[in-house]
C-alpha cells in the first residue's frame, strides 16, 4: 500500500473548457497535508481480467461511483495504454 496526502488548495482557478476532453483548464497551487491519507494498492487480479485496485481512507459523500473516481480511471487508463484485459 502506498500513502497518498490529501491536498488543500491555497490558490484555483477554472478557466475555459477544454473541447478535447470536456475538462476545464486550472491554475492551481496546493499544499499537501500528510495528517490525512488514503492509502492504494494496485495489483493483477487473481481471479479474472484486468487489476484489482484497493482504497482506504476517509468515505467521501457521493464518491461511490467507480466512473468518476480519478484512481479507478487511471488504472483502467493504465490497462487500456499497455493492453491489460
């Protein structure tokens, strides 16, 4: 497992969207805060397809959903990038 900081945001912007991916351009500085963690593993998946990602830390209200979670869509990204099924 690896430990991840949260961040506060001491300085953001929203600026245009971006039409290449629907996001907004930033600007940004934050600060990272190591009192609070969430910790994340990746590994194969032992029984199927693909990788098997593990969260902990703090349940984020609405943060649920698999598709929006930034971590799960970057394994999946991985995935796609080196052919993992």
């Amino acid at each position: 497992m690896r430990r991840t900081p949260a961040k506060v945001n001491l300085y953001l912007t929203v600026g245009d969207l971006r039409p290449s991916d629907g996001r907004h351009n930033i600007q940004t500085i934050f600060y990272p805060y190591w009192r609070v963690t969430d910790q994340l593993a990746v590994s194969p998946n032992p029984v199927g397809k693909g990788m098997t990602l593990e969260l902990s830390g703090r349940i984020i209200p609405g943060g649920g959903n698999p598709q929006e979670n930034l971590a799960c869509r970057a394994v999946e990204a991985y995935c796609r990038k080196f052919d993992i099924p």
